[in-house]
C-alpha cells in the first residue's frame, strides 16, 4: 500500500481516474459534493490509501494536483439563478440535427446552444442575423429556441459588419451606429430571443477578428467605449433581457485585462474560450496534470481570468471548449483529464453556462471522436452527471 496526499479531495477521483487507475469510486466526494458543499474546508487535506497494482505499475507520488478554480467566495455578488446555473451548452457547426445527435452521444437533451453573427458582409445582415430568418429549419435557431420552454440561445456577435474603414472603433463610440444596433436588437426581441446571452466582439484579444482590440493600444480605449455603448443601445430596446458576455481567448495575447475591460455596468458575465491546446513557452508537458496547471495559470489564462471576474462581482462562462487533436498546436488528443479538470472548474466557480465545440477546426476535435473524453463529459454533464440538477 502507499498512500497519496491531494490537497483537494475532488482532484483524487479526478487524477487517479486519468492516471489509468482501477478506482473504487465510492466514497470520494463528487464534484458535486464539492461545489454544495458548506464545510469544504474539512474535506481537504485527506489521505488516501491506494493499492499501486491496481494501477497497472503507474505512480503517482510526487506529480503535484492541478489547482482548482477558487471556491464561490462569500461575498460574492447577489445573482439571478439563471445567471449561476451552471448551464450546459454546445456549439454543432450551426446544425440543429448535429445538437441532436451529439445530444444522444453525451447522454444528455441540449436546450441550450451556441451560434455566431460574425460575418456580416454588410449592416443589412448584420441587423437581421441569418438564424432569425433561415428558410431551412436546420438552420432556424430562433424557431428552435421558441419552440421548447426554457431553451436558451448564446449569441457570438461582432460589433460591426464588415468592409467598414478602420477608423470604426472612433465612429462606435461617438454614436455613429447607434440605429444598427438599436435595429439588431429590436429584431432579435421581435424573434422571441430578447433573452438571449450576446457574447460580444469575442476574442477581442485575438487578431483574427474582424472587430477586435487590433494591434494599437491607443486604440483600445475607443473599443472599450464602443462595446460599452453597444450594451447600453441594446438594452434601451423595449422587451430587451439581453445579458453580455465579455469573452476573452485564453491564454492569447495576454493583454491586462483592464485595458480593454468595458465596465462593471455593461458586462454581466465574463468569459474564457479554452482549448487544449500549447501555447507555450518550452514543450507541452507530457503528464496531464502538469499539463493542466501549466495551462492554468499562463499569463491571461483561465485561472487570470477567474481571478479578475472574482475581482468584479462577474459570473464566469466558458462559451467555447474542447480537447485538440495530437499534432494540432500541441493538443494532447483525447484526454480525458482535460474534461474533468474543466468540470472541476465549472464545479468550484460560480458559472453562468460553458459550451462544448463539437466541431473540428484546426484547433479541436470532436468529443465524438474521443472515447475516453466522451465518457468523462458524459459522467459530468451527461443527464444523470455529477454537476447536473
């Protein structure tokens, strides 16, 4: 026998499961036993016992547990239920069939689902998002929202469309588009989706982006004051419940947060889009633990970003996430301890909603494609998951 000391006891199932260990799992407390529990403080520092054999020779004495999420602190701001459940959502390539269908694969009906107006080539769309007025009912996201009670829809949507000259960040905040947005968000209360959560200008911090922070620092006060504008705009509309997402790209350019924050009073929830993928410095560690804490806490990182959303009263999203295959900006293919530290995170946090990407690129995989991954997400998000209900 040896004995094993995590600081946590959520990380014991959590790494021994990764580890390719044969876990009795009863008895440990689950992530969910965590994150309701009033007494955490006396579940950590337990010891537990295991036998080594059953872990197939693998030891784990010596690798440090990844660090979890800071518990929901007690002062922690007064928030709506809907802003704090925790909601799990999913992103499928745009197709309401493929919701489904990765629905019976995670073991779990999707109400909740991502879309993106993010390639507008002229106003005229921009106002009136292609997922209001599609023809083909896969692709009618509106119509789907509205035709189950409690459906929700989470709304990438840029600033601007595009074509626009690039001075747009001055002319957004002195009010030069005002009638835009205050058109798109009369269409989209017109739609039934006034409810929506508007994750807006995502991964500003990015420079893919048609309507980021961009590479100028003198330019980021203007953005800041657009988006700030775009909000209150938005919000003026009668029958608006829109909440905004302040979505960054974990750890790209780790830009101080403050810099391009718009402002407590126009963000409600702020948001990190996580991939496992490297970013760097050095070579991706090999063990998924170190590997986790590595990705963590890199500079204007998730754990960065937990800690400035804390920092402001602000619910936490993960509106995109996903395992990346091997090969593919160093992702570690299906691993499934990414998934449970992600659930770890969700647990420890007070969260709005996260949402898997279940469609490749050139950074993710499918969950579908991952057994073991899959397995895991079914185990936490599935229907009868440890961090549903």
């Amino acid at each position: 026998m040896a004995e094993v000391l995590f600081s946590d006891p959520l990380l014991v199932p959590i790494a021994l499961g990764s580890a390719g260990c044969d876990v009795d799992w009863k008895g440990f407390p689950t992530v969910t036993d965590v994150a309701r529990s009033r007494t955490r403080r006396a579940l950590i520092g337990g010891v537990v016992a295991l036998t080594l054999g059953a872990c197939a020779g693998t030891s784990l004495a010596g690798i440090d547990p990844p660090p979890t999420a800071p518990g929901i602190a007690t002062d922690a701001p007064r928030l709506t239920a809907g802003e704090t459940d925790k909601h799990v959502c999913a992103y499928s390539y745009h197709r309401i069939r493929q919701l489904t269908e990765f629905g019976t694969a995670a073991g779990r009906d999707f109400d909740c689902a991502l879309v993106y107006n993010n390639a507008s080539p002229d106003w005229a769309n921009w106002e009136r998002p292609w997922f209001v007025i599609h023809g083909d009912p896969n692709f009618n996201w509106a119509n789907w929202k509205n035709a189950a009670p409690g459906r929700r829809l989470i709304i990438t949507q840029a600033l601007i469309p595009s074509g626009l000259t690039s001075d747009w960040r001055a002319r957004g905040a002195s009010g030069q588009f005002d009638d835009h947005d205050r058109a798109l968000a009369t269409n989209l209360v017109a739609a039934g989706i006034g409810d929506s959560i508007i994750r807006l200008s995502h991964e500003a911090n990015g420079t893919w982006t048609l309507d980021g922070l961009g590479n100028d620092p003198a330019r980021y006060g203007s953005w800041k004051a657009f988006w700030a504008r775009t909000v209150r705009v938005m919000r003026s509309v009668p029958g608006a419940h829109f909440r905004f997402d302040w979505t960054i790209n974990a750890p790209y350019r780790a830009i101080p947060f403050d810099e391009y924050y718009p402002g407590d009073d126009v963000v409600d929830i702020v948001g990190a889009d996580v991939y496992d993928f490297w970013a760097g410095p050095g070579p991706a560690p090999t063990n998924p633990i170190r590997r986790w804490r590595a990705q963590y806490d890199q500079a204007g990182g998730l754990g960065a970003l937990i800690q400035y959303g804390k920092l402001h009263g602000k619910p936490l999203s993960i509106p995109e996430w996903g395992i990346s295959a091997v090969g593919s900006k160093g992702g570690a293919g299906d691993n499934a301890y990414f998934v449970d530290a992600m659930a770890g995170v969700v647990a420890n946090n007070v969260t709005a909603y996260h949402s898997y990407f279940e469609s490749k690129t050139d950074v993710n995989m499918l969950l579908t494609d991952a057994p073991r991954s899959l397995a895991a997400y079914r185990r936490h998000f599935g229907s009868r998951g440890d961090l549903v209900g």
